[in-house]
C-alpha cells in the first residue's frame, strides 16, 4: 500500500474481484450525522442493514459491468458476506445480468467476509462514539483506524487474519476459477494487505473503497495480482459515494 512489495503468497486463482456493497441506509445516516453532529446512534443490527434506494440502482450498475466481461473472462464463482447490504448487492447484480442474458453463476456465503466488527459500538456514527466514550474516540484517533479495536470488536488487523485464512481456503477449494467477492470496504482493504504478500507494510491511511467499486487481481495460476483498485466507471457521476469506512 505504500509501494513496498512483500512475498506473494501462492494462490492457484485465475482472477478475483471484490466489490464494496452499494449505498446502504446506515451510509446515508453516517453522511447526515456527520453534517449535522448528531450523538445518535444508527438503530438495529450492522448485519440487517439494508441497500437505500440508490444503492440498489448501483446494484443494478454493477449487473451491467458484470454482463459486459468478456465470456470466459469474467467471474464464473461468487462468494458473498452474509449482511444483508452484501446480499441485496449480489441479488440486483445477478438480476441485472441474466436479464442481459449472463447466465445465472454458483453463490456461496461466507461468514468470514462479514464487515468489520465494531463491538459497543456497532452503528456508531464518529459524533455518537466522541459523545458516548470521549476516552475511546482519543484512543482510536491516537491508533489509528488499522490498528484500533474497540471494545467487543475487531481491528483491521483481526479482519485481514480471517480474510487471510479465507483466501487460503479458497485457493485449495477453487483452483483454477475467477472469483467474484461481494462484501465490504474493510474486506476489499483487508484483502490487498493479505494479497500484498508476506512484509507487507500495514497502511497508514486505510484507501478509499467507493460504494459499488470493482477492484481486480489477475492470476496465473500461481500468483495474484492487483491490477485495479476502487474502480466506478460502470457508475453515473451521481451514484458515487465515497469510501467511508463504515456499514
């Protein structure tokens, strides 16, 4: 991430995508609150979050990208996070595709490409987290977002571990394919530290995942590499949103 390159690890992929959710309600609540200072917290579960209305136009979007890959070339396996946002993602995509005449592809999902877990507080716009625990906010700006784990949650450091042993199964279970992940922005981040290779330098800042990007790793067989990052060319000026990084 800083142009430092560690040891590829081997991974028998012929390709992978990984593609951030679109827009999701709590996006939007974050954006307002961020705007107005509001303290309170998004209601509900992270994981039953849903697409807002633009997110499933993305969605959509996301279908016509899909149906433009050249046959032979493009996904020919999906694995999904099991949150909702992910999920409704995938479903508009693939209803998107098939009414372009893509045939329908084998999904999977799979625990481990969950979003990053935020303990206490899950849904917790930044004013909601400085208003509840001020004590928590300085440590998580002293930390730094890779590094900062709060109470009952998970750092970056923990979802590139499980995002680890994912890629590494994955490989063993699917030599050979070209790889579709629909999930999240701290998945997509976790996934270029994990394929960055071994000594790879953690990222001082964590790059940005717009909602709906495409990023890309071309694979020999033996190695992947990242070819694209945060790609939304298939989208209208209009349907970007930027990579904030959380729900």
């Amino acid at each position: 991430m800083n142009g430092r390159v560690g040891l590829l690890p081997p991974c028998p992929l012929r390709g992978l995508w990984a593609v951030r959710h679109g827009q999701s309600t709590a996006n939007v609540a974050f954006a307002a609150a961020e705007r107005s200072g509001s303290t309170a917290p998004v209601p509900g579960r992270d994981r039953d979050v849903p697409l807002s209305g633009p997110g499933a136009v993305q969605g959509a979007a996301l279908g016509d990208w899909l149906a433009g890959r050249t046959p032979g070339a493009g996904p020919d396996l999906v694995v999904c996070s099991p949150y909702l946002r992910a999920r409704q993602t995938w479903e508009a995509m693939a209803d998107r595709a098939a009414g372009l005449g893509t045939p329908r592809m084998d999904v999977l999902v799979d625990e481990r490409l969950r979003d990053r877990e935020m303990g206490v507080f899950e849904l917790h716009p930044a004013a909601a987290l400085r208003a509840r625990a001020p004590e928590e906010a300085a440590r998580r700006e002293l930390l730094g977002e890779w590094n900062y784990r709060p109470p009952g949650g998970e750092a970056f450091t923990d979802v590139a571990v499980r995002v680890g042993q994912f890629v590494s199964d994955l490989g063993r279970a699917a030599p050979g394919r070209r790889v579709l992940v629909v999930a999240h922005d701290g998945v997509v981040v976790a996934l270029r530290h994990v394929l960055a290779g071994i000594g790879a330098v953690a990222p001082e800042r964590l790059p940005p995942v717009p909602n709906a990007s495409v990023s890309s790793w071309d694979g020999d067989g033996h190695r992947l590499r990242l070819t694209s990052w945060g790609d939304t060319a298939h989208l209208a000026p209009t349907d970007t949103t930027g990579g904030t990084p959380r729900a």
